[in-house]
C-alpha cells in the first residue's frame, strides 16, 4: 500500500468499540507510538478482556485510559463511553460465518442494531469522526455475516445525510483477511503444524484471499482518518494468495486433503462489484467507493479529478494483479509475529 498521511491525534480524544479484539489491541498499541492522544477509551463486553488489558499497561500510562464495560447493542451505554470522544472506531462485530448462521437473531442484533445504535450515540454525544469496519464478505454476500456487514456499511454511509446537522462524519473500511487475527487460517495451519498432522485441510484448490496483516490494517484505518470527508468506503490495495500457495508455504512438505467449500464461503472474495465501480475513484494507495446518491451533500473525489474505474471494474481476490510470493508471505508472517493469537 502506498503513504498516507496519518493523522494529527494530539489532545484528541479516542473510543475503540471492540476495542479488546485483535484489531482493537493492535490499534490501542499504534497509538501509544507517537500519537500522544488525550484519552484513549476501550469499550467491550469481555470483564476478563478488559481485565488483561489494564494489567497489561504501564503505570505511567493508565491515566490516559478509560475501560468501558458494555455492548453495542445498549445505546445508552454508548453515549454515556462516548462522552467527550472526538473519534470513534467501530470494530465490535460477530464475525464467525458458521456462528451467525446458526445464531441469526444474534448476529443482527450486534451487526445491524449495533451499528444504528453506534450512529444515534455518536450524534447525540457530538463525535466528530465514526470510522467503521467492515469485511470484504460484504460485497454480494452469501452469508448471513456478509449480509449484516452490508447493512451495516449502508447505515454508516447514510448516517452522514441523517446527521448532516450535527457535524459528525462517518466512513467505513473494507479489507480482507488479517494475518493472525482471531479465527484466521493462519493460526489454525501453524498449530496444525505444531501437532505434526500428515495432512493440511484445503477446501477448494481454487479458493483464494485477500491478505493484510494487522499493523497494514490499523494504519489503513488511521490515514482513512484524514482522507475521509464522509459517506466513503475505503478499499486498500492489497495482495492475493491461494489457499494451496498459503498452505504450501506455512507447511512445507506436508500433503493436502480437499474438505470442500464450507457453507457460506466464497471461491474468491470481492471488496468492489461491477456496480459499485460506477462510483468507485481510485486515489493511489486505494479505492473509494462514494454514496451512490445524487444528492449527496459533501464534495467527491471525483470532483477532485481522482480518475472513476471503469465500468464493470472489480476488484476480487482471483481477478487481483498483485499475487503473494511465498518470501513475501514469509515477510507479512514475520512483520505479524507479535500480534498472531494461538489457535486454542
């Protein structure tokens, strides 16, 4: 990906919802580096996950943190975490596919409920900037998970005409799989690998991913802070793999037995449609997909002359011109060794 620039957080004020994740603990970590904020707020509903993070702190260090203990899906203890905050990344999510298609009512009410309640606490608190996650299963989902993301990105996108007055933007990110995060192949291969098994699971030798690893990730979000002007999905420009080249390269020597596709997974993943690239820009170091609405009240980029993809455009994993190398996966899983959570 290319540079960005990140942004001025000095003073600022910052809650992470799902902030005791994978995501949350990497970007928590990221802004101790030099960002010197005023206040950083971690607001989860893991008591043990919040418990490990404030013992994990410094005693220097804990006066600028606040630990909130609660759930997306209870709006008045959002507002109540978002008291003073300037800036809000949301990355609370039920994000396993097999999970949410057995649990449906489960995954709304944290996926979908939980963004709208994100959006009314952030207006009512005067938030200035929501940045979003989402997934790249969002794009013509076939799950359930896929599908609440997608409602989720269309509540954020149009939060900004529902609270124009208010002065909050909002925006959302869409990338692909992290390297090492919670319920990622990767772990799942590399404690395979430890147990000595004979054979790797592939699903489909077909199958391929996006891949970025954490730190990409939270500096994705970062620079996204300061290029968003609201309305936008922000797609990172990030390699491919195969499943069998991941496989072949974290177990060397080690045969492969096809398990077939699971159900609610994908061959290849998108992150932008041949519909979305009617209003999708390409800005260099990534795409936007602007609201597909004409009359959208903020300026566009491409009103900026950022150039708009061709129609028919998509950007899915197998159609991707930059494809991972086997070093440079090895590169990405090193750069990743300290955010990689064991398999358990």
């Amino acid at each position: 990906m290319g540079e960005t620039k990140m942004p001025d957080l000095e003073g600022k004020s910052i809650l992470i919802t799902g902030g005791t994740g994978s995501f949350g603990k990497a970007f928590v970590r990221r802004l101790k580096e030099g960002f010197n904020p005023r206040r950083i707020a971690i607001f989860s509903r893991s008591e043990f996950e919040h418990f490990k993070f404030l013992n994990s702190l410094k005693d220097e260090e804990r006066s600028m943190f606040r630990s909130f203990i609660g759930d997306v899906r209870d709006r008045t203890r959002l507002k109540t975490a978002m008291n003073n905050v300037d800036i809000v990344i949301h990355a609370a999510a039920l994000k396993q596919v097999p999970l949410a298609e057995y649990n449906p009512f489960e995954c709304i009410q944290t996926n979908v409920l939980g963004a709208e309640n994100v959006v009314h606490a952030a207006i009512e608190a005067g938030v200035k900037q929501v940045v979003a996650l989402s997934t790249d299963k969002a794009c013509n989902p076939v799950n359930l998970y896929g599908a609440s993301k997608l409602a989720s990105d269309k509540i954020f996108v149009a939060a900004n005409a529902y609270g124009s007055g208010s002065g909050t933007s909002f925006s959302v990110v869409r990338y692909g799989n992290v390297v090492g995060s919670k319920g990622s192949v990767v772990p799942f291969f590399r404690k395979l690998v430890d147990d000595g098994v004979e054979e790797i699971p592939i699903t489909d030798t077909r199958m391929s991913r996006f891949w970025i690893t954490l730190p990409q990730a939270v500096d994705f979000v970062l620079t996204s802070l300061t290029t968003m002007r609201g309305g936008e999905i922000f797609v990172p420009k990030i390699p491919s793999m195969n499943i069998v080249d991941l496989a072949t390269a974290m177990a060397p020597g080690i045969k492969h037995k096809i398990i077939g596709i699971r159900p609610g997974e994908k061959l290849h993943e998108s992150m932008i449609d041949d519909y979305s690239s009617r209003h999708t820009v390409d800005i260099g170091d990534r795409y936007v997909i602007e609201p597909d609405w004409t009359f959208w009240p903020r300026r566009r980029f491409s009103e900026d002359g950022y150039p708009i993809c061709q129609e028919g455009f998509e950007y899915r994993s197998d159609l991707n011109e930059d494809w991972l190398t086997s070093d440079q996966l090895a590169e990405m899983l090193k750069v990743s060794e300290d955010y990689i959570e064991p398999y358990k």
